[in-house]
C-alpha cells in the first residue's frame, strides 16, 4: 500500500469512528445539546481531526443529520 492510499484509510477510518461516536451522542441529546468534547473524549479522536475532516462541531452536525436522513430514505 502506498503512503497516499493508507493516508485515505486512515482518515476514513478516524471519520467513521468520528460518526458512530456523533450519532450515539446526537440521539441522546439532540442538535442543541450535542457536546463535541464528549465525542472526542469518547472516540479518542483529536479535536484537530474533526476540524479536519468536518470543519468543526456544526459541521459534525451535518454530517450525523445527513446520515440520519439517508437512512430514512
């Protein structure tokens, strides 16, 4: 595997670890509610990676909400 592909591994893996913590924390809480620090705490991911790969906690957000609405579809 070359660098470039194991790179994209990688971030895919840390957005997907990313999104099942976001998803547990969205349906226990809601959008208002949702503490990305808590996410963090509990996926191990750094804070930078989700600025990364989201832009931040709206961006998480979004992300959850999209994958909400494509199940439903």
């Amino acid at each position: 595997m070359t660098t470039s592909q194991r790179k994209r591994s990688d971030g895919r893996e840390t957005m997907s670890r990313i999104m099942d913590f976001a998803l547990v924390e969205f349906n226990k809480v809601g959008p208002d509610d949702f503490n990305l620090d808590r996410v963090l705490k509990k996926s191990g991911v750094s804070r930078s990676s989700v600025y990364h790969h989201f832009g931040g906690r709206n961006g998480v957000i979004a992300a959850v909400e999209a994958k909400l609405v494509e199940k439903d579809v």
